[in-house]
C-alpha cells in the first residue's frame, strides 16, 4: 500500500499491508485531515517515526467475518493496554501504556489501510458526507470543554485562536447559546466564526471586559497569556493547546485572581457524529485544499503556511 512515512524525513513509500490482531479490523481510509499535532510530528518534535496522522473517515475492508465488514467509520484514537493501573481504574483515556495512531507508537492514517481495534470505531451515518466526517475527532475535542465547563450558558466566552479546533469550538459553544467572542488573526476566519454563531476580532480589536471562561486554542503561548490577561476573577481558562517545549507562566495572574486553569483533550464522537448527522455543524467550510495521497509531501507543505485550515488527503 501507498503511505507516507516520517523517519526524520517524510517520503511516500510503498510498504506492505498492516497485519491484524485478533480485536482489530483492517480500515481502507477514505479521507484523511492533516492537523497542527501531525505537522509537529513531521517536524520532528514528538519521536515519533512511522506513518503520520489520527483523522480519518474510511470503509472496513477486514477481516473477512467481521460485523464491521463494508461499514464507513470513524475511530477514537487512544489505544488503551487494558491492564495498567489507571485502565483498571476506568481511566483508559490516560492508560500509561496508551498508543495513538500517527502520534504515539502506532501507525497512522496517512496511507491506503490503517488498523485500529474494533472497539475504537463508530458508525458513520449515511446522510453524512466524508468531507465532514472525517472532521468527527477535532468536533468532539471541541465538545470536550461542553463537558469539562458548567453553566457555559450563562458564561461570556472566549475563544483564542482562529484555526480549526478554535473554529469548531466556536461553532459547539454558541448552540448552547452562549455568548462567544473569537480571537484571531485572519479576517476570513473571523467570517467563518460569525457563520458559526460567534463574533470573531482580530486580537488586538477584541473589545474590553473580562470573560467568565476562555479556551486557548491558539497552539501558541501567547495565547495563554491573552487568555490569563482576559479571565475574570475565578473564571476558568481551558486549554486546548500542547506548546512545544516549556513555557514561562506568570503563577500570580492564576493564583491571585483564583482562576481555575484546566487542560481538555480528546471528546465524546458520538455527540459529535449526531451534531454531523443534524446539520447542525458544518465543517466543510474549513477544508483549504484536498491533495491525492500521492501528492501528500506537497499537501505537509502546504498545509504548514500560515492562516490554512485543514488539508485533506484524499487516500482512495
Ligand atoms: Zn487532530
Ligand atoms: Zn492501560
């Protein structure tokens, strides 16, 4: 099969079919979204090596006997041991030996086949486009601070960041009905929050007052310092972004005022499939160009210019 492969160096090669285990199914993928973590990775800041990517919509193509056969899904992407300490516990999101596809100790979704254990996939409802499907990973981690955030409905929020999580934050927060301010630094992102329900500023025209809850989705530091300087008294800043490398934190602006400081990650795909399924987001609007896995060295190039939403491979 055709796959691209990060060993210091990305290249297309030409590797054989990934074996099966006797939980897992075998994945043709459809559509594959390159996000902000994977350019880390092909960067050379997460060791890890093999093929690239967690974001996916695809058909399962094996084995031959399994419920899941001709099925288009989507899949979590924490691979739990099922043994350790915290999995026992019922704590197999953070399981100690957790792998993730493309990210951590397995391969991932840039290529023709991908493996994954039965138990991660879910369906994909038929009136769902693969376009927006293959959006169902970075929509749940938007519905993630739903979850991790009480009365949301009555909180002025704010959202750092104009790239993609921080746009579909924006598109999950403001059907709850809360009021939703965007931070970015393209104007044409800002357009796409307004369609979302929310009203985008460039950051240095983001009107006064604090905010009750802040998410960082920015991917930069600066970020968080905005966030901090903007949160109210006791207010809760989420964060969303992984920095590279440690980052310098003034502990006064989080102690004094009592802010509550929270790191989110991966969501509900369920919640998310069902706000696909309804319409009720779209995700297509974010999609900047869709190259051929062929084409994928360029699609990396592409996608790591400033102010591009998401590249899609189209590994068919
Ligand atoms: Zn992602
Ligand atoms: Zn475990």
């Amino acid at each position: 099969m055709q796959a691209l492969y990060y060993d210091g160096d990305l290249r297309l090669r030409d590797l054989p079919l990934p074996e099966l285990k006797s939980d897992e199914v075998l994945i043709r993928v459809l559509l594959a979204g390159v996000c902000r973590t994977d350019l880390e990775v092909i960067r050379g800041y997460r060791a890890f090596r093999g093929i690239p990517g967690h974001e996916f919509v695809g058909l399962v193509a094996g084995p031959e006997d399994s419920p899941w056969l001709g099925r288009r899904v989507v899949g979590e992407i924490n691979i739990a041991c099922g043994a350790c300490d915290l999995c026992l516990r019922g704590l197999s999101r953070y399981c100690r030996g957790r792998r993730v596809p493309g990210l951590r100790d397995r391969n991932g979704t840039f290529a023709e086949y991908l493996t994954l254990p039965a138990a991660n996939l879910h369906q994909v409802p038929d009136n769902i486009a693969a376009e927006a499907a293959v959006f169902t990973e970075p929509l749940a981690a938007a519905l993630a601070v739903t979850d991790a955030v009480p009365h949301l409905t009555q909180s002025r929020i704010l959202v750092v960041g104009d790239g993609v999580l921080g746009l579909l934050c924006c598109s999950v927060l403001a059907l709850q009905g809360s009021e939703v301010h965007l931070a970015g630094h393209y104007p044409e992102h800002l357009r796409l929050a307004e369609a979302y329900g929310a009203s985008g500023f460039l950051e240095r025209e983001l009107p006064g007052g604090d905010y009750d809850v802040i998410v960082e989705a920015s991917g930069s530091p600066s970020g968080l310092t905005l966030a901090l300087e903007r949160v109210r008294p006791q207010g809760t800043v989420v964060l969303k972004s992984t920095y590279k490398g440690q980052v310098a934190l003034d502990t006064a602006a989080l102690v004094v005022p009592e802010v509550r400081l929270m790191g989110s990650r991966c969501g509900p795909f369920p919640a998310a499939l069902r706000l696909l399924a309804r319409g009720w987001v779209d995700p297509r609007p974010l999609i900047a160009r869709s190259f051929p896995l062929a084409q994928g060295v360029e699609a990396i190039e592409f996608a790591r210019q400033p102010g591009v939403l998401r590249v899609l491979l189209d590994c068919q």
